[in-house]
C-alpha cells in the first residue's frame, strides 16, 4: 500500500501482513493425465492463484458496547432516468441519528450484496463510535433490470450499462433519483466533500465515474478491482485523467495480480495504469495491491482502514497534490473559471479589441455586448441580425458575421454597421490584415474575402465547418468541423488560396458523442490552438496533439474561446447564457496585427 499522504496506522497494516498472501499452491497432476494410453502433446499446467488469507480487522468484527445503527430495505425503485429498469436499495441508519444535523453519506454499488460481503454496516458502526469518521447514511443500490413482456424470457440485466458505461447518467441517476428520495427520509449533507462512493469490479468503475463526471457531487472514491478495461470504454480513463485539468477528488485503488486477463484487457494492468496516471496528474491517491483474484476478499480486509485513509482530515476539503509538471505549462494554480456575464439566451462570437476590451454576441437577442477593462459589461449594438462570429480588423472596427441577413458587416466605434460581404451564409471568421477567411456551415465551404468587399470559396465539402483561425505564423488555416472527429489544416498560399488540406487536430469525444461538437477556437503565441468542444476547452500544440482539457466553464453548449484582457492573458468563453473567463499562464495574439512565428514544436 502506497500513498502520498498515507497515515502512519495504514502503513503499519501494510508492514504487519495485511496485504501478504499465502505461497502459490502447486499445480496437482489429473490421475487420468498419469495414465499412459497414448502419447500426446504436452499441456501447459495452469497455475492456481494463490490462497488469499487475510486476517479479520478489529473493526469489521461486531464489537461489545458499540451501538448498532440499522439497515432498512430492500426498498423497490423503478427508475426514469434508466427507462423500465427496477431496483432494490438499502438505507444504513447510523445509532443515535440526530435529524437535525446534516449527514455525510456513502453511496455503495451492487446494493447489500457488497454491504454485506464487505462487512460494512459493522465497519460504519466501529468507525463511527470511534469517531474516526463522521456519522453518515449509508445507501446500497442494487443494478436495475427490464423486466421482459413475456415469463419465458430473461429480463435486460442493466448491471454493465449503467456500470461499465462513461459519462454523467449514472450520477444523474442519483442526483435526480435515489438521493432525493432518501432525503425525504434522512437528513443529507449536499456537499461533494461529506459523500463518498465506492464499488467492486463494475461497481468501482461505476463509482469512480460518478465522482469524476460530477466531483460537484461526490470527492472521496475506493475502487475494488475495478473495470478500468474496454467494456464500455472505461480503458480510457488512464489517457483522460492525464489531459484533464485534475478534479478534487480522492481515490484509493485495490486490485490482485491475478485478478482477471480477458477479451476486454488485464484488470491488473490497467489498475496499474490508473494509479500511474492519478500520481502523474497530481490526484491525492493511495493504493493496495496483492496477490489476489476478481473477488472481495482483499477489499473486505482493508475496508476500514480504507475508509479512515478517505475521511482522514474531515472536514477539510479534499484537494490535490503536486502532480508531474506538463509540457503545456498553462494552468495558473487557484485559477479556474469565473462568470462573468449571465442571463443571456446564447452567447458567442467573442472577439478582443486593440486595448484588450472583449465583445461577444448574443443571437437571439440580436444583440453584441462588450465587457470593458473594467470588467463591467454594456450593450454595443443592437438589432444585429443574429450576429454570430466576431473579429476586430485593421482598421479597428468590429467585424460580424450576420447569418440571419446573409452578410457580413462592420461596426465602427459607435455601433454602426456597413456591409461588406452579401449573399452568403457565415458563422465565424478570421482577419489577416486586408482579407480574411469566413466558414459557411450551410454550404459545407469556407470563403476568402477582402475588406472592399470579394469573395472567393477556397474549401468545400467539409460537413459542418465552424470556427476559423489561422496559426500565428499566418501560414495555415485551421478550421473546426463540429460533426467530425478532426480539426482541420490548410496550408495559405501566397494568393489566399489553400492548398495541402489535412485532418490535423486529433480531438477526443464523449462516450455517448458522435462527433466532438467543436465550435469555436483560438491561439496562443507558442502556438497552441483551444477548441471549444463538448468535453470541454480542448488544448493542441501545432502538431494537433490534445496536451491537456480544461473543464467546460459551465452547462449549455460551449460555443467559443478567445484571450483578453490588457496582456491577453485571460481566456474568455460563451457557454450557454453565460460568459466566463479565467487566467492562464500564456497569452493570446490579434490576428490582424501580422504574423508570430512561435517556437519549433517538441516531437
């Protein structure tokens, strides 16, 4: 057992035999092998896992003048957000409840069938009592089922979807569903600091989902030889966990050497790879390994202990640790994101002015606001037929692209439009000095236009292209297509044409994603290009290598990004009603001011 903050008890345990097993039993020959009918190939023996033999801990043995808190269920639930499955769960009573206070509580997958393996009404009594944890409610939830129409059928066993499955379902699941309903009953903490989840096997992938999907809900997670393999996907969690800023979450890890090896990858391995990735990324992570199989019995050994490491500074917040340094040195600690204008209908387009002022559009209001240096936000214009994408020229006015009157126009310093571009869908554009590039999702092209007015197609046939950039170097375009996996390169040719089309930025998508959902997207000065996508503010260096994910600022969809600020040092984005920004440790560049040649990339 190892851990960056492990306590001096734990690792006592470890020291003492608690993760030691029995020697391997031999291999035993078959009588019938002995016997000589005829010569055949000889067999590879397999060999037994060894006898796992753990001693009782003193805490999961019922203890004399410890009181006993009490389970209730199984109560029968038939869910809405998993359609036509039903279910049992179980509520742990803690002895002496007091409902006048808010509890912590424990979330447990596969219901009492863990609970009791486990030990855990026991173990939650003890540690209770010896307030080496805060009294809690416990709720163990069995998987549902889909009962069939007909009695000669097997019912739909949703244990693996809702389980093995990624995203946030199961976590809405108790959100929306179970926790609610035990609230009715139980007074509930509704701080992601006083919940825990745990599982085993599918169950464990399942909790540690829940917590990293929703971290506003749950922050101390064990896993028990957990699913981290590609069932539903959940062999991508090592590859996520290192690109995504790291969430406020504490893990603990258990798993066996001879857990299980099938179709779907090695549980051992791929637990390995979780606490690799954990450590690298800067998680607070401990981890008990043995020698064991796919079942409870190491878990149950270690459960108490387990939950003390989790709950060990209660009730101070869980927070992360120093992870390995990244290659892209953008985060700025304490620095996350921050509304600062909300109770729009959909904003977009935001574009940086020459003193750092920052515009952003909202279309169906008709409206373009501006947020000045002082952070306070004014309406520039109105009437703006649905103005989408935003970009400031060299003549420093502010230029729009207005999809609803099929042009694209202009703004001087009061707020006064003049055309420039007719006759032609936009969503997004670019200015490089006197013309500029503008996507036409209708159309499936991206344009080439000129301030004076031209316009040429240089791009057809992408599916559903969107946001439009060019590097700072000005020598490519890079255009986002919301529908596909991929970003978009081409190579500006002394004309303004494009040549040398390439699918470049590799971006990552949700497990129930079928494309990336990239919107808008903007660079800094080394180069690096961040696309507004559904998982989140997704950060490439110039070979189109997803280095690291900001969370997405907020719900509704993430339509944009851009740097602001006096140093453009501030990231912006438009994210459903709202726009936010957040300090990083990099800056952005304007376009239309000329190139930047950053530095050679990294290979």
């Amino acid at each position: 057992m190892e851990s960056q903050a492990m306590t001096r008890r734990s690792a006592l345990i470890v020291l003492t035999g608690l993760l030691t097993l029995s020697p391997a039993t031999p291999a035993v020959e078959s009588q019938d092998a002995a016997v000589k009918k005829k010569p055949v190939a000889a067999q590879p023996q397999k060999k037994r896992p060894p006898a796992e033999n753990y001693p009782v801990h003193e805490d999961s043995k019922v203890q004399a003048g410890v009181p006993q808190g009490t389970v209730h269920g199984p109560i029968r639930w038939t869910s809405k957000v998993f359609s036509g499955t039903v279910r049992d769960y179980w509520i742990y009573e803690p002895a002496g409840y007091d409902k006048s206070k808010p509890h912590c509580q424990i979330v447990v997958q596969d219901g009492m069938r863990v609970g009791r393996r486990w030990k855990f009404p026991t173990v939650l009594d003890n540690l209770i009592h010896k307030k080496a944890i805060p009294p809690m409610i416990g709720v163990f939830i069995a998987p549902g089922v889909v009962p069939p129409a007909r009695k000669d059928a097997q019912p739909r066993f949703n244990r693996s979807f809702e389980y093995d499955g990624m995203g946030p379902r199961y976590a809405r699941f108790l959100e929306k569903e179970i926790l609610p309903e035990v609230a009715k009953r139980f007074h509930l903490s509704d701080d992601p600091n006083d919940r825990m989840i745990t599982g085993s096997s599918s169950g464990a992938i399942c909790a540690f989902t829940a917590a990293w999907e929703r971290p506003d809900l749950f922050r101390r997670v064990f896993t028990a030889v957990g699913t981290f393999v590609s069932l539903k996907g959940g062999n991508e969690y090592p590859t996520l966990i290192r690109k995504y800023e790291p969430r406020p979450i504490r893990i603990f890890l258990q798993d066996g050497r001879n857990d299980l090896d099938i179709f779907g990858g090695s549980w051992w391995e791929a637990n390995q790879q979780m606490l690799a990735s954990l450590k690298w990324a800067g998680y607070d992570v401990a981890h008990a390994w043995g020698n064991g199989g796919h079942n409870h019995k190491h878990a149950t050994a270690i459960l108490p202990e387990v939950i003390r490491w989790l709950w060990r500074d209660y009730p101070k917040p869980v927070t992360n640790v120093a992870g390995t340094p990244r290659r892209s040195k953008i985060l700025l600690p304490g620095e996350g994101w921050e509304v600062v204008s909300r109770g729009h209908k959909f904003t977009g387009g935001p574009a940086v002015s020459d003193t750092g002022e920052v515009f952003f559009t909202d279309g169906p209001n008709n409206t373009i606001h501006r947020i000045g240096l002082d952070n306070k936000v004014s309406v520039f214009a109105r009437e703006t037929g649905d103005a989408g994408g935003l970009m400031f020229g060299p003549d420093g006015k502010l230029y729009a692209c207005q999809n609803d009157d099929k042009r694209i126009v202009r703004y001087d310093a009061q707020g006064t439009a003049e055309t420039v571009i007719e006759g032609v869908g936009s969503n997004d554009l670019v200015i490089l000095g006197q013309y500029g590039y503008f996507t036409d999702p209708s159309s499936r092209q991206v344009w080439r236009f000129t301030l004076d007015g031209k316009k040429t197609v240089v791009a057809k046939n992408i599916r559903l292209p969107n946001g439009v950039v060019a590097t700072t170097d000005h020598a490519f375009l890079l255009v986002t297509n919301t529908r596909g996996r991929f970003t978009y390169s081409f190579a500006i040719q002394p004309d303004g044409t494009l040549a040398h089309r390439q699918r470049h930025g590799h971006l990552h998508r949700g497990d129930g994603d079928n494309d990336t959902g990239a919107d808008g997207l903007t660079v800094d000065t080394d180069g690096r290009s961040y696309v507004a996508t559904r998982m989140g503010l997704q950060v490439l260096d110039q070979l189109g290598r997803v280095h690291i994910i900001l969370n997405k600022p907020g719900r509704g969809w993430f339509s944009n990004v851009v740097f602001g600020g006096p140093k453009l040092d501030t990231l912006y984005a438009t994210c459903g009603g709202r726009i936010y920004r957040r300090k990083v440790a990099t800056r952005g560049v304007r376009p239309w001011q000329g190139p930047v040649k950053p530095a050679r990339p990294r290979l």
